[in-house]
C-alpha cells in the first residue's frame, strides 16, 4: 500500500495516508487533512449545526471533540461514562428477603401455562440464551424421537429455578450442553455456574432422572459421531450420572 506524507492543517504534526484516501478525498474538495478528532474540531464548525468544541473527559481528564448541544457528551468514551457514574453511586445490595420474594414470584409465573410456552418458545430461538450446538441437539432428539416429548424449561430446587437444556419425563433423561461458561471464569460467573450445575445434579438424584453432560468442545469435534453415541447413552444405558469432558 502507498503512502502521502502530510502535515496537519492544525499543529503541523506529521502524518501519513493511504495514497487512496488521499486522492478519494483530493477528488471530492477536501484539502485538509488532521492528525486526530481534537485538532479537526478546533477548526471545522459548520454554523448550521451546533458548535463543536473540545472538552477535558470527567473521568480520565483527556481532551476530547463535542458538540455545545444541551445533552452533548461528558466523556470521552462509554467505558468512562459508566465508570464515572460508578465513582457516586452507591452500589445496590439485594437483601434475603427481597430476593426470597423475586423466588416466590418467579415460580408463580413460571406456573402460569401460557406464560412458560410463550417464554420458552421465545428463548428456543433466541441466541443470547442458547448455543448453536444445544439447539442443534434439542431439534434432533425432537424430530427423530417426537414420542418421547423432549423439551427444556425450568426445575426448583432450594429456591432456585435451574433451566434444563433438554429433558423427557418419559424417559427421566435430563440432558446438558456445557459450554465455556461452566468452565471458565468470565465475568465472575463461574462459582454461581457451578454451583447450580451442582444443584441440578441434585435435582435429577431426588426426582430419579438420570443425568446426561457433554463439553462442547468435545461435541464440536465430531458432530455426528456425538450425536450418535448421546442417542446410545440414553436409550441404551443406565448411568445415572454420565459427564463427557
């Protein structure tokens, strides 16, 4: 790729573009060129929109292009917006008794018929909820085993509403896809993973399911063979506790 070697229009600081956007900007009138956003506005200000000016970011204190707009920015990025309104707010802390009433709540809802169907059906095509693989799972087991009634949806133990990736009360098959979250600490998420993996273990042990995982890491490896050899695991065994890591 070509270069120009330029000055910028505004603190004679020297920069370089690509040949390209030089000559696409030279062919359209713009004979200016700038080192950053900061030099640009201390001298381009259309008069028909508002003013832009430079201001000090609250948070880091660095230098940065606005407008005189009445709700214009005061920070330089997100990132610093969030962690200055962090810096006044108090945290909010949960008590016990507000979050034993979010429980008893949440079970009321979940009791309603309408509202579960509507949700899961909502959540079975929502990517933000479930992986390609557990979706790709789910569909086989219902497409090639429509007698069994495999579903997912939630369970209750110890005040707590676990979703299953896929279960039959039919058979009393609980199945789980675990991907890197149950693995790997992201965002401090892990210890509550755990601990509700746990829970579910538990669940499936009181309510005599048996209990079928796989890494998704291992699934990825050979689809089809997988997909083969869960059907063998649950139709054909009789492990209470299967893990496939």
């Amino acid at each position: 790729m070509k270069f120009v070697d330029l000055k910028c229009f505004y603190c004679s600081k020297n920069i370089r573009k690509p040949k390209k956007e030089y000559d696409r900007r030279i062919r359209n009138g713009y004979l200016k060129f700038y080192c950053s956003n900061v030099c640009s506005a201390h001298i381009v200000n259309d008069p028909r929109k508002a003013k832009t000016i430079i201001k000090k970011c609250l948070y880091c204190n660095n230098e940065f292009p606005t407008t005189t707009k009445k709700h214009a920015r005061k920070c330089c990025t997100r990132k610093c917006s969030a962690k200055y309104a962090q810096s006044f707010t108090p945290p909010i802390v949960a008590t016990e008794e507000f979050r034993e009433k979010c429980r008893i709540g949440m079970r009321k809802v979940w009791q309603n018929p309408e509202y579960a169907t509507k949700t899961l059906e909502r959540m079975s095509k929502s990517k933000r909820f479930n992986s390609k693989g557990e979706i790709a799972i789910r569909e086989h087991f219902k497409n090639k085993f429509p007698n069994d009634n495999w579903t997912f949806g939630p369970c209750v133990i110890d005040n707590q509403t676990l979703v299953r990736d896929m279960f039959s009360k039919k058979l009393k098959v609980c199945f789980e896809y675990d991907g890197i979250w149950h693995f790997k600490d992201i965002m401090g998420q892990l210890e509550d993973k755990q601990r509700k993996d746990m829970l579910l273990e538990k669940w499936c042990n009181q309510n005599d399911y048996r209990l079928i995982r796989i890494k998704e890491d291992i699934y990825k490896t050979d689809k089809k063979y997988w997909l083969d050899k869960l059907e063998e695991i649950i139709y054909n065994g009789n492990e209470k506790l299967v893990k496939i890591y």
